[in-house]
C-alpha cells in the first residue's frame, strides 16, 4: 500500500511542492514547526534512511542543502535544522525547518498550515531557488 508522500508525490493528495526532479521530490509540511518548513523525500518508498542506496542519500543531502539556502534567503532565520526522524510516515524525509533557536526543532511546536500560509512560504522558497 502506498505512502502518504507517495500519494502527494503521485497527485492524489494536494501538496505544496518547491523541487521535483527523477530522485526526489521536495514539499511543504502541513503540519510546519515554522513557516517554510520542508520535507525532502526519495520518489522510491524506503522506510529508513539507513536502506538509501549512496547516490539516493547523497542527492537528498544536496536537494536539503539548496533548499536551506533558499529558505536561509527567504525568512527571517538565523540557522537551517536538518532532522531525520522517520516515526511519523514510513517513507523517508528530510525535514527542513528555519530556525531562530533550539525550540525551533521541537514537533511539539507543530501547528496546522493554512493553504495561504503554505502557497506563501513555497513562493518564497521557488523565488530563491530561481536565482541559482
């Protein structure tokens, strides 16, 4: 049975993507520690981060990078997050969140995302990616 991600990866569920390409596809979270919080996830379903071939993982990486760099540009942040959980979905995904301080990284800071709060916060990501 297919993942969530692989439902927004296919279009059956909405999602508010900022990067797809063959390896990976790049949305935001509806459910954002802050505003512009990323999910970098393999198109393939791989469970653990650990079962990634070496060029997925290290492509993902990459994409998470640009992406931070992006975000860095587009809000108000002092730093990038990068977390690896893998608890919530059985799929892969790098969280990419901007942060101002430690308490940026806590789940328990999530909140549901309007659709205007995430159409903004993608526009703003694909703005910047556009200048690279």
């Amino acid at each position: 049975m297919s993942t969530v991600f692989t439902k927004i990866i296919d279009g059956t569920i909405p999602g508010t993507f900022v990067h797809r390409d063959e390896i990976c596809v790049v949305f935001l979270s509806i459910n954002p520690i802050t505003t512009g919080h990323a999910l970098v996830v393999p198109i393939a379903e791989v469970d653990h981060w650990m079962d990634l071939d070496a060029r997925t993982r290290a492509h993902l990486f990459e994409v998470a990078h640009r992406i931070g760099e992006a975000q860095m540009q587009a809000f108000e942040c002092d730093r990038i997050g990068l977390i690896i959980a893998g608890y919530e979905v059985p799929h892969t995904h790098l969280h990419v969140i901007p942060t101002s301080s430690m308490a940026d990284l806590s789940f328990a800071n999530v909140h549901n995302a309007e659709r205007a709060e995430l159409e903004a916060a993608g526009a703003a990501i694909r703005a910047h990616l556009a200048t690279k």
